[in-house]
C-alpha cells in the first residue's frame, strides 16, 4: 500500500480517492453505516444531502448564537432602559421614559442582537471547525490537491476505534476507492 | 444525489370531480353576495365604498403577490419552484379579473378619496399636490396599473403553457426577459397603486414606506394562499412525488421571512413618524391608535408577527403541512385585520364600527375569485410539465 509523510511519524489515517460526488457520496453513506465515527469527505462543492449520507447530527452552534443574541439583546435593554429610565431620566420632544419608550429604543435592541448573533455564529464556527490552522497531514499526500479541482476524497483517522490498516483499506477498496494511501504526520 | 427519485405519478390535469356541485354553490353564494352589496350600495353608498375597497384591497394584494413570485422564480432563475409555478401563475391570472372588480369603485370615487371633491385654491396641500392629484391623471394611472398587470401575468402564464406542449428551452428564456422588463413596472405599479388607493385615502397624509408596506403583506399573504391550494391539491391526490416536504420547508421559510420584513417595515415606518412627531404625519397613526382601533392595532403587532414569527420560527412545523397551513390560515387573518386597518378607520373615524357590508363584499369577491381560480386550475396541468429544471425540481434536497 501506498504511503506517504514520514513513515516514522504516527498514522493520521487512510484516505481514497473517488472520481465523481456519486461515488462519495454512496461510500460516505456505507462507512456511516458501517459505523466509523472519525472520518471525513473532501469534495470540491458542497454535495447536497452529504450531511444526511455522513450522518452528522446537528451542529451545536445554533444554540451559542441564540446565547449570542440573547446577550447583545440583554446588553440592549440594560444600556438603553438602565441609563435613560432609571439613572437618568431623559424627556426628549415629549416622550415618555418608561415601557412606552421602547420604539425608540427598539433599533438598538435589534442591532446588537444581531451582532453579537453574527460574531458568535461566525467565531463559533472558527473554533468549532479548528480553525485557523497552519497545516493539515492530508497535504502530505499530492494527490489531494486535486480536491479543489476534479477529484474527491475520504479519509478515516488512525483515532476511530474501529480503525485498523488492513480492514479499512479492504472496507475502501470493496467502497470503489482509487489510490488507496497511508497518510503519516510530518 | 439519492440514486434514482420516484416518477411524478397520478394526473397533472385537475378533474372537476373534485370539485363537483360546490362549483355551483360558490357561484349562487356570490350572485346572493352581489345582490345584497347592491342592496347596500344603494342604502348605504359610503360604507359600501369602503367595504368594498377593503374587500378588494385584500384580494388585490393576494393576486399581486401571485405574479409577485412568478417574477421572482424567473429573474433569480429559480429551481425549486417550478413545481408551484404554475399555481402563482393562476393566482396571478386572476389580476385581470380585479380590473373588472376595480369598476364598482370608480362610481364612489369622490366618496372614498374625498380630495375629488375639492376645488382648485381650496386647500393649499391639495394645490402642492397638483397635477398628481387630479382625476384625469388618478385614472390614467389606474388604468395603467391594470392594464400592465393583465398582459404581464397573462403573457408569463401563456409562455409557461406552451412549454408543456413543446417542451421548449425557448420559453424559459423569454419569460425571463418578460420578466427583466416587468420587474421595474411590477414595483412602480404596487406602489402607486397603494398610494393612489389607500394612502390617497386621506390626502394630507404621507409616508414614503406605504408602498413597501403593502409590498409586505401582499408577498406574505400570496405565498400563504399558494401553500393552502397546493395542500388542498395534494389531499385531492395531485402532486405525488412532485411536491416534497422539501417544498414545503422553503414555503415556511419564506413565510417567516415575510413576516419578519413586514414587521421590520411596519414598525421602521411607525417608528419614523412616532419619533419626528410632526402632525401631518403622525394622523394616521392617532387615529389607529386612539379609541377602539388601539385594540385591533395592538392586535396587529401581536398577531401578524410576534405568534407567526415564534411559530414558524423553529425548524419542526415548517415540514408539516398541516402547521404550515394553519399558520398560513392564521396569517391571512392578520392580513385581512391590516387591510381592515388600513381602510375602515378612514370611514369610522370614533372607533371600530363593523358592518355587514364588509363580509358581504368579502364574501362577493372571494366567491368570484374562487370560482375562477377553479376555472383556471382545469385549464392547464398542474405544474410545468416539460420545463427543462423540472427533474431538479422535483429532487429538491433543502
């Protein structure tokens, strides 16, 4: 079998290659069923469905972002009604500073929920994804550049409790799999 | 990406079996619905008037709404929603009967926009508001707004039929043209067709978010009225394996997406003229918001987003069609309750006055409509049958 990086170095796991989304997209569907948990697929565009063939469960994040825009919508109403109804009453052209007041007070509100939703969306994705990241041991391998061209990819982790070197590249070939590589760290 | 999707199977054509002697029925309710709105005209012409135009407002909207979508899945190219187009196109085909419905109000005209009966030098805001505000012009313009609506919705729905027979890329094409043309027209004819109508309704009055205003609930309600026909159709056995649930979550999408811009209009506009303070603008909303019409304006903000917007806005009804349809009936409601709003406080100035008139005019209308949707949906298939994007259509994946 093929390897690549520095064959002292650990394992990081044995990937494949696919020619089309199809074929990912079917392999994706038999490791998921054959129970792997450490394994990804690299593909040039997103494939629609793949989330469902990898059997990813839903992302936590939708949940840091509620959290997110709870806070910007909380600091909102602390910094607006705090100050302006409480600490220091301020009648401006005749409003009034209690509960009435909210339309004025409502684009700040609304802002700042949306804010701090987006900074956590986006900063929570980063760091749920690992990212950034300098390195990755796939790109030890040449043939992987290919992955943001034509070709697409699979690659199941030394880490998964089922991984052993020989099964899993007998599981890839019997999946379709070309040029079956062992990937090495640096 | 699932291997092989299941064929369309069941009749594209709609069979009137369905249907059946109700046809007759909703035609015999409206005849009784017309003749008792003319027994009213005739007692009682200004309430008429506005009832009328409240009823007509409302379907108004809901037809526009309907070439609305059509418009959009051309210009953006759309794949999911060739499967549903032909339905926006029936709605939207009923645009040429709202020019009929619109003759009634021509003979109460200075009833409903009282600026008619105004002479030259009378009023000086009226004066400012010269040559927009004569009634050669009023005309011309309203004339114009239907005619443009009529040909557009008429030209789309008659290119998209023809496809079915010929299965011609061509038309695809040239309904996107049609379309590139019509946008700029579709969004000057709503928009002043809501200020001549509705803003026009108290002529001191103005605000430059009415024509967005409606804009909003005439989307939110169009696509509300489309989810309801293609559930009622998909329980009378059309559309297998042509509509998915996946269908249905972009229509709950884009429900919960209207209703979050006609919160974010309706509330940027009352926010605008609460804040400026100046009293020309702040008339309209006093009146609103002063008497009885508090109550149903307070109900408006409650109803027409607070609930649709917590209720679509979870991921778990929105595959449902069932919720979704009674979210979407509940929205109509809203909508109805914004048009009434919008139009009767004009009339009732002390408060809430309600009037059978009202529901006659509503119920007049909404049969004719009916009727002639009906009519519609036996003319034509279902759905585009050999639109080139039908296949992806179909094996929509959200």
């Amino acid at each position: 079998m093929n390897a690549v990086g520095n064959p002292t170095a650990p394992v990081y796991g044995i990937a494949a290659e696919f020619s089309c989304a199809r074929d990912l997209y079917h392999a994706a569907e038999k490791i998921r069923d054959a129970g792997f948990e450490k394994w990804d697929v690299f593909s040039p565009f997103p494939i629609h469905g793949m989330d469902e063939a990898m059997g990813l469960k839903k992302s936590i994040l939708g949940k840091f972002v509620f959290l997110g825009g709870l806070t910007g919508f909380l600091t909102a109403v602390t910094l607006e009604f705090g100050t302006s109804s409480f600490l220091y009453p301020l009648i401006v052209a005749g409003k009034p500073t209690n509960l009435y007041t909210v339309p004025a007070f409502f684009p700040v509100m609304f802002e700042l929920t949306i804010l701090l939703s987006a900074f956590t969306a986006v900063f929570g994705m980063l760091i749920l994804n690992g990212l950034p990241r300098l390195n990755h041991q796939l790109f030890n391998w040449d043939r992987f550049k290919k992955v943001t061209e034509d070709k697409f990819f699979v690659a199941i982790e030394a880490q998964d409790p089922k991984f052993s070197s020989r099964s899993v590249r007998d599981f890839l070939e019997s999946l379709g799999g070309q040029n079956i590589t062992t990937i090495h760290g640096d | 990406m699932s291997g092989h999707d299941p064929k369309p199977t069941g009749s594209a054509t709609f069979d009137y079996k369905h249907v059946g002697s109700r046809f007759l029925g909703l035609v015999a309710l409206a005849i009784v619905a017309y003749i008792a709105v003319g027994f009213g005209a005739w007692t009682d012409t200004k309430q008429f008037a506005f009832s009328y135009l409240f009823a007509f407002t409302f379907f108004l909207t809901i037809c526009m709404g309907g070439l609305f979508w059509t418009l959009v899945h051309h210009a953006v190219d759309a794949e999911w929603s060739v499967v549903v187009r032909r339905q926006m196109e029936n709605i939207a085909s009923l645009l040429v009967v709202m020019g009929l419905l619109f003759i009634p109000l021509i003979f109460v005209a200075p009833k409903l926009w009282y600026w008619m009966t105004k002479l030259p030098g009378q009023d000086i805001l009226l004066d400012e508001k010269w040559p927009y505000l004569t009634k050669e012009f009023f005309w011309i313009r309203a004339a114009f707004y239907f005619l443009f609506f009529a040909i557009a919705a008429t030209w789309l729905r008659r290119n998209s039929i023809k496809q079915d027979a010929s299965g011609s890329a061509r038309y695809t094409l040239l309904n996107r043209k049609i379309t590139f043309a019509c946008l700029p027209l579709f969004a000057v004819s709503l928009t002043f067709a809501a200020i001549d109508w509705l803003m026009g309704l108290d002529y001191h009055w103005f605000s430059t978010m009415w024509g967005v205003y409606i804009f909003a609930g005439t989307a939110l309600s169009s696509m509300c009225v489309l989810v309801l026909i293609v559930t009622a159709l998909r329980n009378a056995g059309y559309f297998q394996n042509v509509i998915t649930l996946e269908h249905y979550h972009i229509m709950g999408k884009l429900m919960l997406a209207f209703t979050i811009f006609w919160a974010y209009i309706g509330f940027s506009q009352y926010m605008l003229i609460w804040y400026a303070n100046i009293p020309e603008e702040t008339v309209y909303f006093l009146r609103r918001n002063t008497e009885s019409w508090q109550i149903l304006s307070t109900a408006l903000v409650v109803g027409h987003f607070f609930v649709p917007f917590l209720m679509l806005l979870p991921n778990l009804g929105k595959k449902k069609p069932a919720f979704l349809c009674g979210m979407a009936i509940w929205i109509l409601a809203m909508h109805l309750l914004d048009i009434y709003v919008v139009v009767l406080p004009a009339l009732h100035k002390a408060g809430v006055v309600l009037s059978w008139l009202d529901f006659a005019c509503l119920v007049a209308i909404g049969c004719t409509l009916a009727a002639l949707f009906l009519k519609r949906l036996g003319d034509a298939p279902l759905w585009p049958q050999r639109d080139p994007r039908l296949p992806q259509s179909i094996a929509l994946k959200n």
